[in-house]
C-alpha cells in the first residue's frame, strides 16, 4: 500500500511541475496512517489544534522536520480563549506559516499535514472559510502562494509529534519554541 501511495504522490508531483500546476493547484487528497519523509529537497510542517468545544482553552502545536527527519522547528501555545478546534487548527497552520519566515534562506519546498479536514480544504481550494477563521486562512494562503507545495489531510496516527504539542500548549499559559542548533547557527 505504501509503494501505491508513493507512487501517486510521485505522479502527481511530477504531473504538477508539468504543468506549473504545484504552487497552485493543491488539494488534500492522501490520508496516511502514519509519518513519512519528505522528498529529498523539501521540507514537512505537521500542524495540529487541541479544543475541548469551549469547556477548556484551546491550544496548537507545529513541528518542521527535513528530509532526514530532524527537527528543524517545534512551536506549542495556548490560545487562551475557549475556542474550537476548527479554530485552534486553523492558528496552527497560520504559526507554522509564520515559522518558515525564520528559516535561513526561505523555504521553497512544502508538504504541510494535519487532521482537520476542514482547514486542508480551505487551504488547497477557494472554499470561502468560515467567517471565524477567515483571517488565518487568509494568511495561510498568502504565505503558501510564494512556494511549491502539498497539503494533506492525514490520520492522527501520522500527526502525533504536532497533536502532543497541540495537548502540551493547551496546558500551558506559555508558548514553547524550540529552534534546532544548526538553524541557530546560521540565523547569526
């Protein structure tokens, strides 16, 4: 099963480029069952939002890894208000959009994964959001139409070092960002 998926992620890549289609032409179609590499040259953002429906403060988590699965970013917070899920994942996406800003030399090369089916289809089509979490998909857009790349909708087993951050920045009135050494390094 896996070498079918890869297969048509490889086809579909390749089609894209064919087409100068990638930047513009992403939609969620792969629902992996557990965490994959990126393609050698690309980075991967795993976001997830936590929310008990109003009743506790959400939170958020992201992690961006390479294609040698180091941890180039990880980033949790609270939301401090008593928002949804829809919300909580729609802010993750919009902090790891903000994250790669930081990274040296840009990044040009993304797959971005997460849970909320709602938020992956916003952000690979013109769906109108809804109104509460217009603003960060907005910014999400705007951030992902300077680079190539891939939006999945995945399975929480293949999101789980962003939905344990997610659970952690819940629990926390701090925000928690851990920036790998070798970033650091070439930040100055």
């Amino acid at each position: 099963m896996d070498s079918i998926c890869s297969l048509l992620e490889e086809f579909f890549r390749e089609q894209s480029e064919d087409l100068g289609l990638l930047n513009g032409y992403r939609f969620p179609w792969q629902h992996r069952c557990e965490w994959q590499l990126p393609t050698e040259g690309w980075l991967k953002l795993n976001f997830s939002g936590k929310a008990r429906n109003g009743v506790l403060p959400a939170g958020f988590g992201v992690i961006l890894r390479d294609e040698y699965e180091d941890v180039v970013v990880t980033y949790s917070c609270s939301l401090g208000e008593l928002a949804d899920a829809t919300v909580a994942n729609a802010e993750a996406l919009r902090m790891g959009m903000r994250l790669l800003e930081d990274v040296p030399g840009g990044v040009k090369q993304l797959v971005v994964e997460g849970t909320d089916l709602s938020v992956a289809r916003w952000a690979t089509s013109r769906l109108e959001p809804l109104e509460k979490v217009k603003e960060a998909v907005d910014d999400v857009l705007e951030a992902l139409a300077r680079m190539k790349m891939v939006i999945h909708r995945v399975y929480e087993e293949a999101n789980e070092a962003a939905m344990v951050l997610a659970k952690e920045g819940a629990t926390t009135q701090d925000r928690r960002v851990w920036i790998s050494s070798k970033i650091r390094g070439e930040m100055g």
